[in-house]
C-alpha cells in the first residue's frame, strides 16, 4: 500500500465535467523535449490548462476512464447493446437493401475517381434515399435514424466508396452536426430542413495554415460591427471537405470576449453558421490528393463576411466545447464505414485464396495465406464489435462516450489499412491492379488516420483524459486520508484495493458474471489487463505528477494498452451475446474472440513494460537525440555508403 506522503506528490486531477477534453487535445501535442521551446502563447495556455486541472473527481459510467482507475465500469459494456426497437429495426430492414441496391447498382467508385467529382444523378439517388440527412429530426426532414442506424447505413457505403461517404460525411456528420447539437430552434428550422434534402450541403471549417491539431491557435478572427448586428468574418481556412461545394458551413473564429465580472478582454474561439450568400466567401480549386478525390476538398476565404448575430453557434466564446462536441459525436461513423471497406476488402481476398491453385493446391490451404485471412478477420470482428458498441452506448443517452468513440475511431483507420494491405498481398499481382479496386481502396484509406483527430493526437487525448480521471479520484484519497472518519467511505474502499493487490489477492474485478462461460479464460486475462493497467497509470502519477502531460512515450504506451483493454471487451460482450442466443456464427466469433485476448493480452503486458523498462526508456531518450539530429540536418545524418 502507498504510503499517504506518495499520494500526496499527486498534482494531476481531473477537470469538472469534460471541462479539459478540448485543451488536452490542444495541447497535447507538446513534448519534453519541446519544453524549453515554447513560445509566449503555449506557456499561457500551459498554465490555465494546470489551473483548471485543480477541480475535484467526478465519477463516470464510461469504461474506458475507468480503466485508468484500475476499476471495471461493466454499465455501458456488458450485456452487448441492444438499441433497436421494432420500428427501428424494420425502419433498417427496408433501407439496408435500397442503400445497397443504389451503392452497388447506381454508384462507379472507378468513374468518381478518374472524374473527382460525384456526378450529379449520383448526387441525386443519394438525395432520393435521404443521404444527406439520416439524423435529422423527421420534423425537420430528415429521415430521424438513431446513431445504429446511421452506422449501419454508414458501413454500406464504406463497403462500396469511401470518396461518397467523405463527401456526405463531411456534410452531415461534420458540417452541419454543430446545428443537430447545439443549434437553437430557429437555428434548427432555417436550416436543417434544405441541408437534410441536399439542396444545401454543409462544410466544417475549423483547420487553418498554421492551426491542425493545434486549434487553439487559429487566426480566423470575428469583431462585433459598431450596430451590434453582425460578427464581420476575416480569415482562412485550408482543406475543407466540400468547401468549394458548400452553401452553408460551420466556421470557428477568435472573437473578443469581455468578463463582466473583471471587465477583461480575452480572444476565444466562437463558432458561427456562415451561408456563402452573406458575401465575402471564396475557395480555392479543389485539392489534388492521394485518395478520396470524389470529395471535394479546398481552401476558403472570408472577407469581412458579416454574420447576422443570431448565426452564433452555442453561444460567443464557446466554439472549443461546439467543435470538441461535433468531433467526438461524429467520430463513431468511421468505426463503422471502415467495418463495411475490411468486409468488402475480406470477402475479395477470400474468393481469391479459394480459386487460386498454386504447386498443386489452393492457396488457401497453405498456412501463410490462412494467418492472414484469419487475422484479417478477427480484426474486422473488433473494429465491427467497438462501432456498434459505442453507437450503442450512445442511443442509450451516455454522454461520457468521449474517450470510446476516440478509441474506434483510431483503431478502425488502423484496422482497415492493416485488413486492406494484407488483401492486396493476397491477391498478389492482382491486387495491385486498378481493376479490382484495393488500389483505389489503399489510398482512400491514408486519409482516416490523419483528420477528425490524427491518430497520435487522440492517443495522448486518450492517455491524459484517462490519467486527469484517475489523478482526480487519487487527490480526492489524499484529502479524506487528512479528515479519515469523516470520509470514511472513500478511505476503506481505496485501501481494501490497495490491500488486495499488495498481498497478491487481486483487485476483487471480475468479468465471470458478465461474459458467457466458454470464455471466463478470456475474460480472467482482461481482468489481468485492467489490474495491471490501473497499477501502472497509479505508479506514473505518483512518479511524474503534472508532468506526464510531457512524457508522450509513456502516454503512447498507455493508449495502445487502452485500445486493446476496450477492443477485448467488446469482443467478449459480442461473443457472450451471440453465444447466449445460439447464433450460427457464434463457435467462429468464439474462436477468433478466444485468439484476439490472448494476443492482446501479451500486447498489453508488452506496452506496460516499456514504461518501467530502463533499457526502453534509455532507448527512447536515445531517438530523441536521434532525432534531434535529423532535424538539425534537414535529412539523415549519415551520407551514402560507398561515399560517393
């Protein structure tokens, strides 16, 4: 057990409510051996970030903070969400087979392509389905699905073309999303019912030159006009998808805002409705990129734009809690699109092993070939099982899925490119041929590992949301140890914890009641996970206090044995499901369950070894030096072996 003068080196504590989600993504990016390099502007931001950190615990339903507690949260996980009720789920039935019939019959990925463009009756069938606005409220429009709905609508085009679904995604689970959430009646009824039909499509527009995963330091700036009627908008913003398309965008700009308390002026981020019929809205030509070229991608301009006042989306001075929202809300859709790409991508592989014979048998008999297909499959079973887990969790009304939807989405574009790289070495020279589509499918993909979040931002998201959770249940501890019979609750509880795992008696988590018998083996094996994950997350806070924020080697590890904790689960609920209901599937999802933890498993001890490793640690403070050195030099160090 620690001792109290150990917990009380404890400086990290969790931020009220989801008060910090936005300035950890900001700021996460800045590391250790940046520190002395900061300029006037981070160290300020550095600063308020540490002073809001200082706010008491709260308790969430969300497993995936809980994790960082060393504490398993079953609520949102276990028993595998069940969301649809029969008019939905007939709602689904009657949809799934339009929406293939118009992906598969009516839709030429090739042609989108070679065009970069969606041609216009394909625009049109999109229309007619009701693409462009699957959430709206009927009232308004749309066609009102649930978020499982969406995601399996979702998973069809993803299965199909991912340009389409970029070019609709970015309408509806970006563009406009910041309206569905947060806009207000009015907001709601001008313009939501056009956007839903498609008459109107929408872009997010938040990245500038200088600001990627930085928003905090964006230039886009608003100033009240000398009336008080409207925000004039000066500015850019860079690769907006469908912004040279858009009538209607979400843009976020630095507005003056005054404290009437101290009557200071501060700048903060504002997120407005911009129609480009206000005036002073231009783009740039459409990007040429390496994927995804049927969307349309551009830079826009705005030139003392002006903003009727009542165009303010959720309120002046908010638009990090407007863009943090529209962002984790929209994130889950990938999981699922990216589930539909390794289905198609499987099933193309799969037809090649069986029909291709190679020194006198059919390739898929060789062992090579059948690792691969079947690693292939469990991780598509994964990436399917987190999709529909975290929409779950959100059609049951959870807001703390943050953490979750960040997770799926990094292991989804991760999956996927994994699942697709490994179906073109199927295929072999065939897979390398335009004609059947991984190679169109190959360089789509690049693209998901790097917007809505790139994938090594969400990881130190993941890290330091997970760890703020945590140090802030850790400081509350340290309180009640000063005052133990008043707290006395709070003191045994973490004590019995702390007791059980210092005389080798486990931490009391369990996971036999909730999972189906054939896999308590499993199930013991995640239980070790989280035991050994919350003691490692405990020992990092005492060692590094406030300043784990800087120790991104560290927080990587941490991320990936999170992703993998939260994958097994899903699994294991999955499985536990259709185990219980007798699927027909259920002995293959069994088994690939059974191999998944277990090479999870190792993976997770791996990762939480390197954070305690001497020699990983004196490894990593080598590649810093490493990479210090091709920096300096603007190339590798070394020159060409025959020094010629």
């Amino acid at each position: 057990m620690h001792k109290v003068g150990q917990v009380g080196r404890l400086l990290v504590v969790v931020p009220k409510g989801q008060m910090c989600t936005s300035e950890l993504l900001v700021n996460a990016r800045l590391q250790s051996t940046q520190a002395a390099q900061q300029s006037a502007a981070a160290v300020e931001r550095q600063k308020k970030k540490e002073k809001a950190m200082q706010k008491k615990a709260v308790h969430s339903k969300s497993f995936a903070q809980n994790l960082f507690r060393g504490i398993i949260e079953p609520e949102q996980v276990f028993p595998y969400p069940e969301v649809l009720n029969e008019d939905q789920r007939e709602t689904l039935q009657m949809l799934v087979p339009i929406a293939e019939r118009v992906m598969n019959e009516q839709n030429d990925p090739a042609k989108n392509d070679e065009l970069e463009t969606v041609p216009e009756d394909t625009v049109q069938n999109l229309r007619e389905l009701g693409a462009f606005g699957l959430q709206v409220p009927e009232d308004l429009g749309g066609v009102g699905l649930t978020n499982t709905q969406y995601a399996r609508l979702t998973e069809i085009v993803g299965g199909n073309d991912l340009g389409v679904g970029i070019f609709i995604g970015a309408h509806q689970s970006i563009g406009f999303k910041g309206i569905l959430l947060v806009g207000n009646p009015e907001q709601k009824e001008k313009y939501l019912p056009k956007l839903a039909a498609g008459e109107n499509l929408a872009a997010f527009a938040l990245t500038e030159p200088a600001s990627g995963s930085d928003a905090g330091s964006i230039k886009t700036r608003a100033d009240l006009s000398p009336d008080g009627k409207h925000w004039i908008l000066n500015g850019s913003k860079i690769w907006i998808s469908n912004g040279g398309i858009a009538e209607i965008f979400t843009v976020f700009a630095k507005t003056p805002v005054t404290d009437e308390k101290t009557g200071t002026t501060t700048e903060k981020v504002t997120a407005f409705i911009v129609e480009r019929s206000f005036g002073g809205v231009s783009n740039g030509p459409p990007e040429k990129k390496m994927g995804i070229k049927c969307s349309n991608t551009a830079e826009v301009y705005f030139e003392n734009t002006p903003i009727p006042v009542e165009n303010v989306l959720g309120g002046v001075g908010n638009g990090f809690k407007v863009a943090m929202a529209i962002l984790n809300n929209g994130r889950f859709g990938m999981g699922a699109a990216l589930s539909g790409t390794m289905r198609t991508v499987i099933t193309k592989a799969a037809e090649h092993a069986t029909q291709r014979a190679q020194f006198g048998s059919r390739i898929d008999s060789y062992g090579a070939i059948q690792e691969k297909l079947a690693r292939m499959a469990m991780i598509h079973y994964a990436t399917e099982s987190m999709a529909y887990m975290v929409s779950g969790t959100m059609d049951r009304g959870y807001d703390d899925y943050q953490l979750e939807a960040a997770i799926s989405k990094i292991f989804a574009s991760e999956a996927a490119w994994f699942v697709t790289d490994e179906g073109i070495q199927v295929l072999g020279g065939n897979g390398y041929m335009k004609s059947l589509g991984l190679e169109k499918v190959m360089r789509d993909l690049r693209i998901f590992r790097i917007f809505e979040g790139t994938n090594d931002i969400l990881r130190l998201f993941v890290a330091l949301t997970g760890i703020q959770y945590a140090g802030g249940h850790l400081r509350e501890l340290q309180k009640a140890v000063k005052d133990p019979i008043s707290n006395f609750g709070v003191v045994l509880g973490e004590v019995s914890k702390r007791a059980k795992g210092g005389l080798g008696l486990g931490s009391g988590n369990t996971l036999a009641d909730k999972v189906h018998p054939n896999l308590s083996d499993s199930a013991a094996l995640v239980v070790k996970s989280i035991d050994l994950f919350g003691g490692a997350v405990e020992k990092l806070l005492i060692k590094h206090g406030k300043n784990i924020i800087n120790e991104q080697f560290l927080l990587q590890r941490l991320a990936n044995a999170t992703i993998d904790i939260y994958a097994c689960t899903c699994v294991l609920s999955r499985c536990s499901k259709s185990l219980n209901e007798g699927s027909h599937s259920a002995h293959h999802e069994e088994m690939m369950t059974k191999v998944w933890c277990s090479e999870a498993y190792d993976r997770i001890k791996t990762n939480l070894n390197m954070i305690k490793n001497p020699n990983n640690l004196e490894n990593f403070k080598t590649m810093t030096e490493i990479s210090k050195g091709v920096c300096e030099t603007v190339s590798p160090v070394q020159g060409n072996p025959l020094g010629v």
